[in-house]
C-alpha cells in the first residue's frame, strides 16, 4: 500500500488538495486515481451497505432514468415508489405504513419534526411545540435537525440561531450520567425524560428525538435493555409522540431492520436514510403510524410539507433495488452474525491495546472508544485530535473508518466507528480488523 500520508481532516464543503479523487469503487473496495485501495471499514458514513459497484443497482437507476427520472410529487405516483412504501412498511411493521421520502438523513429527520408539529395541530394541541432529545446524539445540519442534536462542535457556530429545546443526558452505560450506576442508566435516563416532560407541561411537548443506537455523535453507542421501553410508556401516558432517528442504526444494521425492533418497541415516527439507498443516490424517508396521517387529512387534507425531489422517482428505484437486494440475500441476518463476529475478532485484535476503553455496538454497527486511562476512563486531552490522527493513519494504511470526536462531554473523547457493507466476507473483515489494529497500534506509538 502506497496511500499517500495527508488525508482529510475535516468534513468541510470544500474539497482541499491534501484529498485523493476518487476513480471507482467494487464490492467493499475503493480506488483512487492514483491507484490506491481502501477497505469500506466504515462503509463511508455507515452508508455503502451493499457495497459499490452493484450492476443490479446500477441496473435499475439506468433503466429509470432512461424511462424518466421523476414524477414530479404533485402530478404524480410511480411504481418504484409505491412499491418501496409497501416493501417499508411491510418491514417496519406495527402500523409505520406512511411514508414521505427525501433526499437525505437531515431533510427526513425535518420531516419527522415537521409531522409531529402538524400533528398536534391537527389534533387540537398546537401549543404542543417543543422537542426533547439528548447529549451526544446526532440530527442532521438543517437548522431543525440541528436544533435537536446535541453534538457540541457541530452546533457552536449556530448558537444563538437554533430552536430552543431541552437535551437530557446521553445513555451509555460506559459513561452513565454521575453518581448512577451502569445497570440504572435505563431507569435514570427514563425518569429524566418524564420529569422533564412534566417540567415543560406535556401541552407543550411536541416529540421526544432520539437514536436507538447513537451513532456520530457517541460512537454506535446502544442504550441498555429496557429504557426503549421505558420510554414508549412515558410518551403513550404523555401524548408525547416518539421520534426515532434511525438513519445511521436503522434498514438492517442493528440486528433487525428496525433497530428499534430489538427493543421490542414501535415508534410514532421514524426517520431512515443512509442504507435505504445504499450511497446510490440520495434517499431518505419519514416513516409514521397511520393513525397520524388520517388525523393530519382529516383537520388538514394534505401534509402540508415537502420539496421538488420529494419522492423521487430514481432515487426511489435506487432504494428499491437495494432494499430487494438485502431481502433477497438475507443481508439482515448475515449483519447481524457478522457483527458478532467482527466484534470478537477486534476484542481479540485490540482488546489488549492499553488506549482501547471499550468495544461496543449492535449487530454490523461497532464503537471504538480510545482512552488515556482505562481504570478511570479518562479521555485524551482533545487538543491532540487523536481520533484525526487514527482517520489518517487509517486512512494511509488502506482502511476507511469514521472517527469522531467528543463522546464524553461533547468536547472530550475519541471513537471509531466501523460499520462494513452487509455484504463483505469474513476475510474482508479480517482485513478490516488487521489494518485497524496496525494503525491503532502505530497511533499508540506516537501519543
Ligand atoms: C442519526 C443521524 N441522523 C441524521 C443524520 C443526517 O443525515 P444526512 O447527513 O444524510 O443529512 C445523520 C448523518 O450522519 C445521522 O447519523
């Protein structure tokens, strides 16, 4: 591997002349025009779930486009989207039949908000306006998505701009909130979700957002067993609709198409994106329960949002043929004994990495979380920027991963997530795991 050394270090608009151009990419492998190969360790953002280069995929959006390439929303249906609602709603289960698809994580995230709002006007409760969400969990970058993310870096340059709202403590058992025990984070994070719903007056609350498994913000961070469903009582007793954002844990990833299905719960409103189109075209959806769509039509007749490429007939096609894909080929289940695998073979591979705190994660969704002290699980000091400097030893050494930084109070911490395509063998997992522990352990030498 010739990987030349300086790698991104931001995930900027610009591009800058320190990154590779990109020529091609096959299975869970991506060139550069300079020639070089990288493993997906990542599958870019916890996107490229079926890997790149799929004819079948690629099949499908020609034969789109050459039809049309969209139907424009107010005009018209198509059959690309019609059978993706129905193959959605089929594996969402539990009455998600509707569905309002976007092009990306952020803009389904603002759809989710947007109903709950029009919801509760529509039901007579408009003063049903504000959100409640939690530390260390990740939204999108639309203003709204942003307003309910608590991802300290990412927000600081908005303060001042973004929609009030209340943000509780992160759920994680490696870093409980103070003084509470690991097996009591459920029930804490629970009742701080409760108290603080009567706090505001539920007549005030809209939705409670949230990530099953919180992804960028945490590093594929799951929440203990028992507080999804701790949280669906308190909202049924409350009125208050629950929001999952299930765009980096959802389609597959965790151990069920609905990451949120593990925890044996449903929720109101559901955002998917990423693995819905697999990276092939842009393509997210807002999922939510009938009963909210007949009560919007009833007082409104229309949900009264939307956009030019709503609906988009080829990006639908994209996601169709992805979603046939991983139904076909019994990619869920493969994901989720893959990530078992995976799991064990890193614990085996780093586990005795001195900076290694702690491995986590649900089904092919893995965190890495990298500490100065393992007995007390002091983070780095976040001037060292340790999770860019393994991004860009990774990186040179042929392994995509997605560091990031902040998991322990939004300034400190470093983790690592590795989210591989569905589709990768266990040698390419292997692979995966030999080039982050080389590059883990070359890191470690220099700190
Ligand atoms: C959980 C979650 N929600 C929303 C988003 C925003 O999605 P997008 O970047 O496609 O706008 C992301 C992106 O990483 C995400 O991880």
């Amino acid at each position: 591997m010739t990987n030349t050394e300086m790698r991104p270090t931001s995930a900027s608009f610009t591009t800058s002349g320190a990154m590779p151009r990109v020529s091609h990419g096959e299975g869970v492998y991506v060139y550069d025009t300079d020639g070089n190969r990288y493993i997906e360790g990542s599958g870019g953002p916890t996107l490229f779930c079926v890997g790149h280069g799929n004819r079948e995929v690629g099949d499908a959006i020609k034969a789109q486009i050459d039809r049309i390439a969209h139907g424009y929303r107010y005009m018209f249906s198509s059959d690309p989207l019609e059978e993706l609602t129905a193959l959605i709603a089929e594996e969402s289960g539990g009455g998600l039949t509707r569905m309002s698809f976007v092009s990306g994580g952020s803009e389904a995230v603002e759809s989710c908000l947007k109903l709950a709002l029009q919801y509760h006007s529509a039901n007579g409760e408009p003063s049903r306006r504000r959100f409640i969400s939690r530390q260390r969990s990740w939204h999108g970058n639309t203003l709204g998505a942003l307003s309910v993310s608590g991802f300290q870096a990412r927000r600081a340059p908005y303060e001042g701009a973004l929609i009030e709202g209340s943000q509780l403590s992160a759920v994680n058992v490696y870093r409980p909130p103070p003084n509470v025990a690991s097996d009591k984070v459920a029930e804490f994070c629970a009742n701080e979700l409760d108290e603080e719903i009567e706090r505001l007056g539920a007549e005030n609350v809209a939705a409670f957002i949230f990530e099953p498994v919180v992804g960028a913000a945490g590093g594929a961070v799951p929440a203990p067993p028992g507080y999804a469903k701790l949280v669906r009582e308190i909202c049924d007793r409350t009125g208050v609709l629950m929001i999952a954002d299930e765009v980096m844990c959802g389609v597959g990833r965790c151990g069920a198409w609905r990451a949120l299905d593990v925890d044996g719960v449903t929720p109101d409103i559901m955002a998917i994106a990423k693995g819905l189109s697999g990276g092939y075209m842009p393509l997210g959806a807002a999922v939510y329960q009938d009963r909210l769509y007949q009560r919007i039509i009833e007082a409104h007749g229309e949900v009264i949002s939307g956009h030019t490429y709503t609906g988009h007939t080829t990006a639908c096609a994209a996601g169709l043929a992805v979603q046939k894909i991983i139904r076909r080929d019994g990619l869920v289940e493969k994901a989720t004994a893959d990530g078992d695998y995976l799991r064990a073979q890193l614990g085996q591979a780093i586990g005795d990495l001195d900076f290694v705190g702690d491995i986590r994660g649900r089904g092919l969704f893995i965190g890495i979380e990298l500490v100065a002290d393992r007995d007390t699980k002091e983070p780095y000091d976040p001037e060292l920027q340790l999770f860019i400097k393994v991004r860009t030893r990774a990186f040179s050494n042929g392994l995509i991963c997605y560091p990031t930084g902040g998991s322990v109070d939004g300034l400190r911490g470093d983790q690592i997530i590795l989210s591989p395509p569905y589709t990768a063998s266990r040698a390419e997992l292997d692979e995966i795991v030999d080039k982050m522990a080389t590059s883990l352990r070359q890191v470690r030498e220099t700190l």
